[in-house]
C-alpha cells in the first residue's frame, strides 16, 4: 500500500548543532559591544591645600620649610617664608588657598611641589604679577623634564601693585597613556649660577583622566565642605547622559540583530533538511485515485487511512461503516465485492464526502511538511 506522506506536528523541529559560521557571528556581535560603556574622560582639580578628591591625597613640598600658604602668611616681603605678596587676594584663587615659595641664587636644589596621578593628561595653574617679580619653573614628569615656564617682570612707571592674574596655565602635558603617573613643579633654576631669583604662586593642578560610573560612586567623598569637586569641563553631566543612552540603545540593536541573525540561520538550517511532502488535499482523492493507490484494503480489519493519525489506526473498516444518511451497511456484500464494483465505488464516494465536512479538514489549517525520520 503506498501511504500518504504524512506531516508531522508542527512544533517539531529537528536538533542541530551550531554552525561555525553561526559562532564567527556571535563572536563578532559581542566584540562590537562596547566593553567601557560607562568610561568618561573627566578633569580632576588638585588644589594645593585640599588636593586630590578623587583619592584624598594632597600634594607634597620639599623643603616643607621653604613653603607657605595664604593662611600663615603676612604682610611684607614676600621672598621670606611666612610672607604673602602684596596686594593679593586669596579670595580669587581656585578654593581660596594657594601656596607660594622664593628661590634665592646660590641655593643649590630647587623648590619642589609633587603629586601623583592616574591619567593621560596633567595641568598646572599658578598666579602671576610681572610688576612684582619673576616666575622661574621647571616641569618633571616621571623623573624627566618635559618643560620650562619663566615669567619675567616688567619694570613700569605705574605707581601701585599691579593686579595680579589668577588661574593662569603655565604648563600642560598630554596624550599619557591612562596611567599612574608623578609629577613635579620646580621653582628655581638650579644649572646656572647663580641661579635668578624667582617666586611661584602655586594655585592647582589638574589631570584627565577616564574613569567609569562605578569608580566615581565607589571613591569616597572628602570630609571638608570646602573640598572642591569633580571639575569635568568639556563633559558635563547632561552629555555624559546621551553617551550612556547611546551606548544603551547600541548594545540593544547589536542583540536585536544577534536574534534575527539566529532565527535566520535556524530556518535556513531547518529549510536544507527538511524533505517536500505532498500537500493533503481531500479534493484529489477521487474514484480513479482510490482504486489505483489502493487506500481501502480487501482484507478484513484494514481500513482507511485518516491524513492526521497514524497509518494503524483504524478510520473505517467495511464491517462498520456508516453511509453519509446515517444508515448502517453490512459487510457481505461488501467484502466479496472487488474494489472496482459500482457497489464499493459508491460506499467510499459517501465516506469521502462525509470526510470532507469533518472539521480536521474544513477548520484545521494545514501543517507544514517536517522531514520524517
């Protein structure tokens, strides 16, 4: 008996196991996702007294003695420790505080303020007044010189102080690898002798570096209310927001396009394998179909085979069948019938006509055609 071949179950769907270009596919999604989703470049302010309030280190002066500060200084002479400038406001520099020293000619070792860093860039702001002396400096970034400033003073006939300038950059430094980092401002110009009398005004440093949003939560705060915070010029909060949002939605389109990418390789996967089965059509199965495939069979306990249940199972049997009308047949007559007789011909009309209006063939759609294996 040649069967119809039968679909199965449409949730049913072979095993396979993943395909290598599938792999390259996901490898190259997941190296696009960005690993530093969070990383910011943000300017971190040293100031002189307070220091760092990123790591709560402060910046360290040798000789401590040849250091002052706005708080113990006073008026007069300001080449002697202890001694501000004349005329000049603490109130304008950066937290109110700054720190100053005198380099007099024939010292043999300069005057040295050094801090610590983890950052690919480092800055430097001092005050200035070329009306009341020379600024003499020179820059070492891990043990070696990367620069010099001098600021000369300029003899007027003006009576009175000139004003002074504040937060001046008198040095930068970039393109460092994000890393940990020393740096040391000179006041004095020790390979001359004598070296030129010379004052700095020391008002902060400040870095760049890149940090993530779980560093900046985790780092403690400074206990002083007068400690400064981040200074993050150039990226504010508002823009660090968008990257994020950005950085957010590309993550999901690169998993959107991972899925579809999967899905499509699956079906493809899937559509390879599978083997064309032939669509059941109730309409096909006429007279001429059913005596040249044989579908009724002339031994007792054969029967029909329904499209949607297993080839065994019995759908009709000529000992019980039940005509369109609902009148039941006996099977005497049938059995010793040849299929080809007009009598047999007619009973399998009624019964395919009945199987028409048989709601798995008007109300259930049809499954597609899965590989039998």
């Amino acid at each position: 008996m040649d069967y119809l071949n039968v679909p199965l179950s449409p949730t049913f769907r072979p095993s396979f196991p993943l395909q290598p270009q599938l792999v390259w596919c996901i490898a190259l999604l997941v190296s696009c996702l960005p690993t530093r989703i969070l990383a910011t470049p943000f300017n971190i302010t040293v100031d002189d007294t307070n220091g760092d309030p990123l790591t709560l280190t402060n910046v360290s002066y040798t000789p401590p003695a040849s250091w002052y500060t706005n708080q113990d200084c006073a008026s007069g002479d300001p080449g002697a420790p202890g001694e501000c400038p004349p005329g000049l406001q603490a109130n304008q520099a950066y937290d109110l505080t700054y720190h100053g020293s005198a380099f007099f000619a024939g010292r043999s070792t300069g005057l040295n303020a050094t801090f610590t860093f983890q950052g690919t860039a480092v800055y430097v702001y001092c005050i200035l007044n070329a009306g009341v002396f020379t600024s003499n400096m020179t820059f070492h970034l891990d043990g070696q010189q990367v620069g010099a400033y001098t600021y000369n003073s300029v003899v007027t006939d003006d009576t009175g102080i000139p004003p002074y300038q504040y937060s001046v950059p008198v040095f930068q430094f970039g393109s460092l690898s994000n890393d940990n980092h020393t740096f040391t401002l000179t006041n004095g110009d020790v390979t001359t002798e004598p070296g030129p009398y010379s004052i700095v005004l020391l008002d902060y440093f400040q870095y760049t570096t890149e940090l993530t949003e779980e560093q900046t939560h985790s780092s403690p705060n400074p206990t002083p209310t007068n400690t400064p915070s981040l200074v993050t010029h150039g990226i504010t909060r508002k823009s660090r927001d968008v990257i994020i949002a950005v950085a957010v939605v590309a993550a999901i389109l690169l998993i959107t396009m991972f899925i579809l990418v999967f899905s499509f390789m699956r079906r493809l996967h899937a559509d390879g394998g599978e083997v064309p089965a032939k669509n059941f059509d109730s309409s096909s199965f006429g007279e001429n179909r059913l005596m040249s495939e044989g579908v009724a069979s002339n031994v007792s306990g054969e029967g029909f085979v329904h499209p949607f249940i297993s080839p065994s199972r019995q759908m009709f049997s000529p000992e019980h069948a039940t005509s369109v009308d609902g009148a039941l047949q006996t099977s005497t007559n049938l059995d010793s019938q040849p299929i080809t007789s007009p009598h047999r011909i007619n009973e399998l009309a009624r019964f395919l006509s009945h199987l028409q209006e048989s709601p798995f063939l008007t109300a259930r759609p049809q499954p597609p055609a899965i590989s039998v294996w």
